[in-house]
C-alpha cells in the first residue's frame, strides 16, 4: 500500500485542491445544517449557539405555510411531470421520421436554443409578454376580441405559467437530445426485417421504436421522480409576487425568503433539510423502482 | 421502398407539425427583435405582431449609452473568462486522478464524490448554511469569492473522467517506459487527445457561468461587481428602466422598446456563438446520459 502511494504520490497530490475544494465549499456548509437544531446567534457562531432540537421543525410543520409550500411543490412537479416530460419523447419521435437531414437540423437548432437562454432573460421575456397592457398576448387577445388578464397576478395560471415557459419552451427541445439519441441507436435492420413482414409504420412504431427507448424514458422518468422536491427556485423567485404565494411559494422559494431575506437562518435551514430528506426518500424509492422494473439504478 | 398513401399523410403532418414546433421556439425572439426595433407607439399599441414597424433605432441608442449595460457585461465576461479557468483546471485534476483505477482509495473517493451529486449544497437543502459557510470564509461581496465557490460540477467531474477512462493504457505505459511522470502524461498525452471532451465541459462551465444570476444577486451588495444577468432582473424582470436609466428623458412611453432592445443586446453573443457550440452540448448530453 505504501509502495502504491509512493509510486502515484503526484496523482494525490492533483486530488489536494480538487478534494480542499469539496471540503471547503460542500462538507464545511453541510457541518452548518447543525443549526437546524440550534437556537443560531450569529455572534456566537454555529458551535456556541444553543441546542434546541427539533424546534424549528415544529414551528415549520405548524405554520400556516407548511401546506401551501409543501402541496404546492408536490402539484408544481407533478405539473412538470404530466405535461412537460412526455413532450421530448413525442418530439424526438417526430423529428426521427423526418427524413430530410437539413430539415431536421434546422428545427433541432431552432427549438435547442431556448435552453441556452438564461432564467433572467426568459423569466423577462414572459414578464413582458404577459404584462396587462402592453404584453403581446394581451394584444392577441384583444384582436380576438376577448378581455386582457394580468396573467401574472392570477395565482390559478402560474404554475401552467411556469410549466409552458421554463419546463417546456425552454427545455423540451434540449431534451429531447437523449431520446433521439436512444433512436439513433436503434439497429436499421430491425427495421428492414419489419417491412419485409409487412409491418407498416404504426406497427413499426409499437413494436420496435418504442420498447427501443423505453429504457431512456424508464430511466430520466425515475430520475424525475427522483427530483420531484427539487423545484427551479432561481426561475420561480423571477415569476412569483405575493398574490401569487398561494400556488407559486415553494418549499425551497420559501427558505429563500425566511432565510436570505428575513434572516431567520435557523428555521430556512430546518425547512431545506426538511426538503432534503423527502428528497432523499424518493431518490432512494426511485432507485429501487429502477432497479426492479428496468434493471439499471443509479448506483 | 414506397410510401403508401397514409404514410405520405403522416410525412407530411410530420412536417407541418415540427415547422410550427420550431417556430413556437423562435417566435419569442422575432418578436422581441421586431418590438426592439420598431417605433413605441406602434408597439403599445399593439401594431407589432410579428414583423417591425415603423423602424428606428432609438432604443437601442439609449442602451448603449448606458453605462451599467457595458459595466455588466464587463463583469460577466470577467466572470466566465477567469470561473471557467479555475473551473477547468480543478476539474482536470481531480477528473485525471480518479480516472486510474490502479489508485489507492479511489473507490471510495469517487463515492463520496457522487454522493454530492444527491446532496446538493448550493440549491434548496444547503442554502443557507452555503451562504454563512462563504460569510465565515470572507467572501461575500467579493468577485474572488463568486469564481471560486461555485468552480467544480460533479457532473462535468465525471463526464471528464468517463473521456479520460477511453484513453488507451498503452499510451501511458509506452511513456512511462520512457521515463515520463503522471504530470507529463497528463498533459502530453490525455490532456491533448481529450481536446473535444475539454472543450464540451469547458463550455459547460462557461454557459452556466454566463447564465448565472441567483448567487450573483445573493453575494454581491457593490452594483460594481455585478455581472448583466443581475442587473437584468432589474431591468426587464421588475422592469424598473427608469431607476437604471439616469440620463433622464421621456422613458415611459419608450420603456417597452428599451426592454425588448435590452433583451437583445443581452442574449446577442449568445445567440451568434450557439451554432457553432451547439454539438458539444449534443455531445456531452449523450455521453453524460450514457454513463453515470
């Protein structure tokens, strides 16, 4: 063993600022969710201040907010998963029978494009196209001669809002990347086999695209799963306002506010451990789905 | 092979329907160009649909005489340029190392590694303890600070190990044999052949640093230090042009046209480097999906 770390003594010593990077930026803050418990005084730091074991958690789960943010993040995902993840599929499918390569490329670089705009500037452009007076759908609307809606403060349109912008306009094409991927990498000669059968294209499509990628949408549909508790805070904070709390305030939006913006520390810690741990069960849940329906887990 | 008639219906559906997908995609930006460049009053009125009217520059005069535009974008540039050096340099080292399976403790390594993927510590679980962790080390409101504590992905991590792993081990012995040490493989041997998969997880990192708002806003309180996506939220999220703006003028009617020519000069590099980036992210994403 000695012998072996002698021999490789450089290779260590590349791991030293790559593994002080872990331990000062990922394993020091993950010593300071000890305050989740603790009474935090900021002048007394994280080991002096006080134990006060799961208090925070009971101020959290008997707080008024506990419901909204917890039903709205389990409803916002669930938003994400119903009508955003199938559409990569269906556009991957789609772009697989168009036969045409340029075609084919130029919607690729079209509808990959979004993804590589910021939060900021989408969140703006949807700020603005929604805007009550001079938004774009507003004057779409208006042409058509219904009455303009401020979109943006009608708590019952956010999360189909957010769903459509940041989920779909702006993801789906990228996405779609790993489908159409799993396609390409179907044998043509299945293919050939089915037509000399005289299978036709919807036979085709049944019988050997789709059990083809199945395992790819098995796999990022567990994954998704597996994420539900992870919703983009940095893209709902742009869209969200205090009339919309009701259906836009997250778990993770809200430790932002009681955290960063009032301060509370201690309770925003409990509420994002708390956030961890549910996540941390489904993850473990999704994995041993995986492992059971499509024998490939995560780890 | 010939088409019969409901597989030509199909083709041609197909066809229609990715022309509209693509066009959903890109609509928002005509508009926004065709908004940016068009005349106020045609504008809130709600003349431009699709295509300008009355064209005029104006808009985009007064933003480009904007100082805190060139002054964030300054910033940002500094934060790409100098984050996705330091970026890619820890991620080479650490990426090499955990590559050679023959290494004394790097199984476990690896999986204290990945299990940081789970955990992650700048979203919503570790916020806060990440944002007092960066307070105790000194380095809230400091440009050092934003490049260094946000520097390695995981993910990026184990897509450069997975290329490194494809580099055959006769290529390291044959030059080990000549007397060369892990440092001189690494950049004479693995380093040049990896060229592509460097430049995939190098643009990787530069795209999100470019992208990034969130700990932006959080750690810099000097309006020096930040980069364009904050003082965007600003501008074309709260749409607070005026407050930006200080050299005063009949802003209000024009506010519209100037946030949609904010838009534009903003996402402009952008958009003129995406083509020719664009297959190294279809690339990482493929092999990212594959392994892992």
């Amino acid at each position: 063993m000695l012998r072996q770390i002698r021999r490789d003594y450089l290779l260590y010593l590349f791991l030293i600022p790559f593994l002080l990077w872990y331990a000062l930026f990922i394993f020091k803050p993950m010593y300071g969710l000890q305050i989740a418990f603790k009474d935090f005084l900021l002048f007394r730091g994280i080991a002096e201040s006080p134990w006060v074991g799961l208090e925070h958690f009971k101020v959290f789960l008997e707080s008024p907010y506990f419901t909204r943010v917890l039903v709205n993040t389990l409803v916002l995902s669930l938003y994400s998963l119903l009508f955003a993840f199938p559409i990569p599929i269906v556009l991957a499918l789609l772009m697989n029978e168009a036969k045409n390569i340029i075609f084919r490329r130029t919607v690729q670089t079209f509808t990959y494009l979004p993804h590589f705009i910021s939060v900021v500037i989408v969140a703006g452009i949807a700020t603005n196209f929604l805007a009550p007076n001079n938004g774009v759908i507003n004057f779409i609307i208006d042409k058509l001669g219904g009455s303009k809606v401020y979109f943006l403060t009608v708590p019952e349109y956010f999360r189909s809002i957010f769903v459509l912008t940041f989920d779909i306009w702006k993801e789906a094409g990228f996405s779609s990347i790993v489908y159409f991927a799993a396609l390409s990498g179907i044998n043509p000669q299945l293919y050939e086999a089915a037509v000399i059968d005289g299978a036709n294209k919807g036979r085709q499509m049944w019988h050997i695209t789709l059990p083809g990628i199945l395992p790819t949408i098995m796999i990022l549909l567990i994954m998704k799963v597996g994420h539900i508790m992870d919703v983009s805070y940095e893209a709902i904070i742009l869209l969200y306002q205090p009339v919309t709390y009701e259906t836009a305030d997250v778990i993770s939006t809200y430790t932002y506010r009681a955290g960063l913006q009032e301060g509370h520390y201690d309770l925003a810690t409990a509420v994002g451990l708390f956030n961890a741990v549910i996540a941390f069960i489904l993850v473990i849940g999704a994995n041993k789905l995986s492992k059971k329906f499509t024998n490939t887990g995560l780890w | 092979m010939k088409l019969t008639r409901g597989e030509k219906w199909f083709s041609g559906f197909n066809y229609v329907l990715l022309s509209l997908t693509a066009l959903a995609a890109l609509y928002p930006f005509l508009y926004v160009l065709s908004a940016s460049i068009s005349s106020p009053e045609q504008v809130v009125r709600g003349n431009v649909l699709l295509f300008p009217k009355d064209v005029t520059f104006t808009a985009y005069r007064t933003v480009l005489a904007e100082k805190g535009i060139w002054l964030g974008y300054a910033n940002t540039i500094f934060y790409t340029l100098f984050g996705t050096m330091v970026s890619l340099m820890l991620t080479i080292l650490g990426a090499y190392s955990l590559s050679k399976k023959r290494l004394f403790g790097v199984t476990v390594i690896n999986f204290i590694i990945a299990f940081t993927m789970w955990i992650n510590m700048s979203g919503a679980a570790g916020m806060i303890p990440y944002y007092l962790n960066l307070r105790d080390l000194g380095l809230l409101n400091s440009r050092f600070g934003i490049i260094i504590a946000f520097a390695i992905t995981t993910f990026n991590v184990f897509l450069l190990r997975t290329f490194f792993t494809t580099v055959p081990d006769s290529l390291e012995e044959a030059a080990r044999v000549d007397g060369a040490n892990d440092w001189s493989i690494m950049w004479r041997i693995y380093i040049p052949l990896s060229v592509p998969a460097l430049i995939t997880v190098g643009l990787f990192y530069a795209v999100g640093r470019w992208n990034a708002y969130f700990w932006s806003m959080v750690l810099l309180t000097d309006q020096s230090k930040i980069p364009l996506q904050v003082l965007l939220k600003k501008m074309i999220v709260e749409m607070n042009v005026n407050s930006m703006l200080d050299n005063g003028g009949p802003v209000d009617i024009a506010k519209e046209t100037i946030i949609y020519a904010t838009i534009i000069v903003a996402i402009l590099p952008m958009v003129l480097v995406y083509p020719y980036i664009q297959r190294f992210f279809v690339q990482g994403m493929m092999v990212g999906s594959i392994k892992e």
